[in-house]
C-alpha cells in the first residue's frame, strides 16, 4: 500500500514524492479536514514528537504544524536556532542525528539564499526520522500542496487544462524567497495545468526548476508560458496567484551584501505598477480566483478590495495548510492501520 511506502519518507520537496504519493496525501488531508469540521477526534500520532527548527518568522506554517500534531496527540518541540547549539556553531549531521534518537520527525525552515535548501538536505541525510522542508530558499512543497488542496475543492479533482497565472507582484516589503513561485509551477505542471508565468525580465526564477516545469507539463498535457506583462498574464486566467519574489535567481550567490540589496532595491522600484486590482481581475475569467500564500503586502501586491473580495481564496488556502500539514504528519510519522 501507498501508506506503507510513505512512513518515514523525507517531505523535502514535492519532486521527491510520486503522484500517487501525493493524491494519497491528499486523500488523507481531505479526510481530516471533515473529521477536524466534525469534531471528531483523530489521535493518530498519540506521544509522537516533532521538533521545529525556524531560522525566521513564520504564522501559517508554525502553526499548522504546531496545532496539527496536537489536534493528531503528539507534541510539538519549537526549536529557534538561538535556543539551541546552531547558535554556537553545531552542525546540521550533529542536530539531526541527536534529534532522531528522541523524537519521530524533523520540520525546518531555512530560505537564506544559496544555503537553505542545502541545510535541509544535510538534515535529512543524516536523520534517521522523516525531514519536512517547511520552506528553503527553493521549495515550499507545504505550501505546494495546500494549494492544490485549494485548487481541487474550488475547481474539482481533475485540474488538467485549468488556466492558471503565477505572476510576480511589487512589494515593499524585504525581497521574498523564491520557493512559492517554484513550488507552484513545478508541482502545478505535474497536474496539467496551463500556466502562465509573468515577471519582469529583474525578476528570474531558476532555469533548472522551469525547465523541470516544462518536461512535467510536456508529459501530463499542461503547458508553461512566460511573458513579461501582468496585463496579458491575467487575460482569461481562471486562477491568479500575485506573489512577490526576490531577484535572487540574478546572483550565483547571495551574500545579502549592500551591493546586491541596492541592485534589488533599484529594480523593485522599476516596477510599481505591476499589482494585483480591481481592474486587473476584470481581465481575466468570469469566476476567476485569487491566491496568495500569504502575508499579503495589501495595497501593493493585492488590493483590498481584491483580497477581501468574493474572488479570494487566501483563508482556505491557509487553513489547507493545517490539513495537509497533518496528513503529511500522519502517513510519514503514523503507525500501521490508518
């Protein structure tokens, strides 16, 4: 069974799972979503502990993994590199081997560019416990699946053809991680999707990660589109996701030195205009829906009246988040017999 061969795989980016993992996943996450609304108790990881590593600010996935292994009757150990031995130099071998001996699985978050991915995989080499990725600076498959969640309730099982734009949106926030936008695409393609991805030419996302996106896309009856105008990418769409994204994928490292932060700086205020309104939504579908990941930088990368609008889908993507979270939870963590 598909359940058997998911307890204790590592979750460190969607590539490694199969789509029958995945729609198992999913099946599971579906399940719990309507026993979580019922009421009804699911204590399936009863005495199960996870031990979350956060090297930055997290709402959606902190919480999703903290109250989801509570809600399943385990325990959640919130580990912030400064109240640990990582503070004082300890390596990512050292940390992952101390914690297998006394829990049941891993969860970090690392999105420092051109080393955060490279952590979580050092981790999961060497723990002897299921790793998930709860975001790196290339892949947030925890987001990548509550969005299909999302996207399967709104649209139906079968996403094959469903049009869907991915676009970069100005923030004046600090730059974001590249992860979502790759998640997404990557993951999306595998579905059939056709999607559209517009940025502005400052803004690139990784050469290997799309070409990866187009070959999932070629062989599932999808297909991958880049454009450089968020007007065009809009016209039609039946789902659009306005994100903002760092230009990272412009350096071969990103050191975060003045240099680099100055080039981004100047190149975010190039593009100003490229938000997500009002009058943008009036471009697309009918019944077109928004998506973010969130936190949403409201006035600049959404409008309000888009965000708090009828075409918003923002709040059940976020609570997918605690669904998904306790699948993954449970079929990599659990016993025999769910």
């Amino acid at each position: 069974m598909v359940e058997e061969q998911l307890r204790g795989k590592n979750f460190i980016t969607c590539e490694d799972w199969t789509r029958e993992d995945l729609d198992t996943l999913l099946k599971m996450a579906k399940n719990l979503k309507k026993m979580f609304h019922a009421g009804i108790p699911h204590r399936f990881l009863q005495d199960k502990s996870i031990f979350n590593i956060f090297f930055e600010q997290s709402t959606r996935t902190r919480s999703s993994i903290s109250a989801g292994i509570t809600q399943l009757g385990g325990h959640a150990h919130d580990l912030a590199p400064e109240m640990i031995q990582l503070f004082h130099g300890e390596n990512a071998k050292d940390t992952a081997k101390v914690l297998s001996r006394m829990g049941h699985a891993i969860a970090c978050r690392n999105y420092f560019y051109g080393m955060g991915h490279a952590y979580l995989e050092d981790l999961s080499r060497y723990a002897s416990i299921p790793v998930f990725n709860l975001q790196s600076d290339l892949y947030h498959p925890m987001q990548g699946v509550a969005d299909l969640m999302t996207l399967q309730e709104t649209f139906g099982e079968s996403l094959r053809g469903l049009k869907v734009t991915i676009s970069w949106a100005y923030s004046a926030t600090p730059p974001k991680p590249l992860s979502v936008p790759h998640t997404q695409i990557a993951l999306f393609a595998r579905y059939g999707m056709n999607l559209t991805v517009a940025a502005p030419e400052e803004f690139p996302l990784s050469a290997a990660v799309m070409r990866s996106a187009r070959d999932h896309a070629a062989e599932n009856e999808g297909s991958v589109t880049f454009v450089n105008n968020m007007d065009a990418a809009f016209e039609d769409a039946q789902v659009v996701i306005p994100k903002n994204w760092g230009g990272f994928a412009s350096f071969k490292i990103y050191k975060d030195n003045d240099e680099q932060r100055r080039v981004m700086a100047a190149n975010l205020a190039k593009h100003r205009d490229w938000r997500c309104t009002a009058q943008r939504m009036a471009l697309a579908a009918d019944d077109a829906r928004m998506m973010h990941s969130m936190p949403v930088d409201r006035g600049r990368e959404v409008d309000d009246d888009v965000v708090d609008g009828p075409a918003s889908l923002i709040y059940d993507e976020a609570e997918n988040r605690l669904h998904t979270a306790k699948a993954l939870m449970a079929l990599t963590m659990g016993t025999r017999g769910l």
